[in-house]
C-alpha cells in the first residue's frame, strides 16, 4: 500500500481533494494519512508554560473539529491509517517535516484553478514543494477517468520522471498515454505524430518499455499552453517532472483542469 498524506482545510477545494483521493483508492490502494496545520502569527501565540500549553490545545482542538467535519460531511470509503496529524504553526515547514519524518510516497492536496497560472506556479516553487521528499499530488478537478497521461517536452529529463511516476502509479489499474509538448502561438491545435517528439520522447518510451510498461498513445500536442491545457481535461491526472521556472510546460500543467502529479528531477 502507498503511504499517502493528503492535507485538509474546511473548503471546496479540500473537499474535492479528499473524494479524488477516494477515487484514487480504487485504482492504487493507498495507506491514507491526513492532516491540518493551524496557522498562527507571532501575537497569537500566548504566554509560556501551562497558560501556553492550554492555549495550543485550544487551537488544536479547533483543527481536530476541521478535520472531523471535513471526513463526516464526505463520508469516504478509504479508510485511515491513523489518527488526523494536527499541527500548529507554519503550514509549509510543519507538512515539509511530516513528510520527511514519516516516510510518505505521496503527498495529496487541493487547489483551485484560477485564470491564471501565477498562483500555481507560486505554489509549485513553494520550499515544500521543491525540498519535497516524496511525489506531490495537486488536485484541481474531480476527473473521472481510468487514463492518466505522462506529460515531456524537451526540458524535461525522462528518467525520473518514468522511475518516479511509475513507484506511485506502475502498479495500478490506470491506463496510460505520453503527451510530448511543443509551444506554437497558432489558431488550432495540433496533434501529430511520435516521431516530431525526438530524443526525449524516444528515451521515455524506452525507459518504460525497459520497466516492462507500454503507453496506450503517445502523441505530440502543437499549441498554445492553453490549448494543451483544455485537451488534458480528460485525464485522471498528469504527471510530470517540477518545473523550476514558468515555462511553457509549467502553463500547461496551470491551465489544465486535470490533477497533476509532480515528481522531482533531483
């Protein structure tokens, strides 16, 4: 089973986030953790001894009720593994140390999309989610499909990206199609054959035919970020390797109403 932990808050996109992570269950058998960080600034944070021992467990009381709420209102089949992880304090370096002090194989949070793609980049280059020691699952939409799609273009270094998105999702029930994109500013998009994707495309079907897998389709996607973007809408989820900076394959992944799954390069 995939030791997961999936970050919840009291909104709509936690919620999405906790049924897609129901959803995936049924595809990959996950060891489900979740948890909740109470953020607090430096005036809240009262006395010191017993009178601030009392304080935080008011506060971590309040994000008890959050959690309890969330998995009572969804009502989920995929059964914890353990007691929510509530912790007080910075959410980003609080998850970043749960993640590398339980050994996780996948981190699962939601996220809204919006019409732009400076918000998620924001996240993405996020110190969790460069410092990350596990792939990170960000979940934008409710997609139900049984397709997931490995997304490259030529920055992109195809081992780790077939290594690391394989031990998550090799073994599981999803089928599978690579997409190489190219950026092109024209009317249309298009969609032409493998062989326009040259040594980066070659490599990773290599690599995944050497892992004994083979891709459904593979096809190479000329557009726009925002036409690549709407015609991934039917996967489940497309994985990738963490962009760096915010290019073109960046605003693919941002404009896509797919989850995407993020492995690390390094």
């Amino acid at each position: 089973m995939l030791k997961t932990l999936l970050y919840l808050n009291e909104d709509l996109a936690s919620s999405i986030a906790l049924r897609f992570t129901d959803y995936l269950n049924r595809f990959v058998k996950l060891s489900l953790y979740v948890t909740h960080v109470e953020e607090v600034d430096d005036k809240e944070q009262a006395g010191t001894g017993w009178v601030r021992k009392t304080w935080q467990d008011g506060v971590e009381s309040t994000g008890k009720q959050i959690v309890n709420r969330m998995l009572r209102t969804e009502n989920i089949s995929c059964p914890l593994a353990g007691r929510p992880k509530i912790f007080v304090g910075d959410r980003e370096k609080e998850v970043e140390y749960e993640m590398r002090s339980g050994l996780y194989q996948l981190y699962i949070e939601g996220h809204m999309s919006t019409s732009g793609s400076s918000d998620f980049f924001e996240l993405i280059s996020s110190s969790m989610y460069t410092n990350s020691p596990c792939p990170l699952l960000v979940v934008k939409n409710l997609s139900i499909s049984k397709k997931f799609a490995l997304l490259c273009s030529d920055s992109v270094d195809p081992a780790p990206l077939v290594e690391k998105t394989m031990a998550v999702l090799g073994d599981s029930d999803f089928e599978f199609d690579i997409i190489f994109y190219k950026f092109n500013d024209g009317s249309e998009l298009q969609i032409l054959d493998k062989n326009e994707g040259g040594s980066v495309l070659q490599e990773t079907e290599s690599l995944l035919k050497t892992a004994g897998k083979a891709a459904s389709e593979v096809h190479v996607l000329l557009g726009t970020p925002e036409q690549v973007g709407d015609n991934l809408k039917d996967y489940a989820l497309i994985a990738s390797t963490l962009p760096r900076r915010e290019s073109m394959r960046m605003q693919v992944l941002a404009n896509s109403l797919a989850t995407v799954m993020l492995v690390r390069d390094k």
